[in-house]
C-alpha cells in the first residue's frame, strides 16, 4: 500500500520560513518523482516543485528563489524548504508521487502566511 504523509505545514508571518516533511513507501521512493503541489481557496491545485530520482528539480516560478525541494533516499522522505513567505502561499500543500500513468497523493498539509 502506497502511502504518503505530509508535515510541517502551521502558521507563519510574511517573510518567515517553513519546512514540509513527506515520508513515502519506500516501495515507490526510489523509481518514482517526488512533488509539491498547491491548492489555494477557489484555486486549481497547481505545481510547486518536483524532485526526480536523478534529482533533477522544476520549480514554479512563483517560487523560485524562495523554495527548495530535496529529498533523502535513506528516509524516504522529500522535503520543501520555504523562505520569505507571502501571503498568496497561503494554501494546503500537497505531496506527490507520479510515474507514468501512476499517481499517489497525500491528504495535504496547511500552510496560512498571515500576520
């Protein structure tokens, strides 16, 4: 069974930092891209940042500069490290893992960037 198990997500005041924790099955870690993806109030759920197995990332560029995705084999974890936070990236954060047609989602973790 695939599972997917986000943390870290609370509140933060702009331009503070977070860090969002996703342990995966490690029966997909190591074949699968990792991912972040977004979904905002009355938005559609978008791209954040993905990570490959060769650790080739992609980032939004709403993002970049801001955001780092890593990942750590050993744990089977991926990470999204977060900087100078807004409040447009107030949204639930979602971790993902596709490969071809196959796609896992975790149930989200809520990032509110408010003062």
């Amino acid at each position: 069974q695939v599972q997917l198990v986000e943390s870290g997500g609370g509140l933060v005041h702009p331009g503070g930092s977070l860090r969002l924790s996703c342990a995966a099955s490690r029966s997909i870690f190591s074949i699968y891209t990792m991912g972040w993806y977004r979904q905002a109030p009355g938005k559609q759920r978008e791209l954040v940042a993905d990570i490959t197995i060769g650790d080739s990332t992609n980032y939004a560029d709403s993002v970049k500069g801001r955001f780092t995705i890593s990942r750590d084999n050993a744990k089977t974890t991926v990470y999204l490290q977060m900087i100078s936070l807004k409040p447009e990236d107030t949204a639930v954060y979602y971790c993902n893992a596709r490969l071809a047609s196959y796609n896992y989602w975790g149930e989200g973790t809520l990032v509110t960037v408010s003062s």
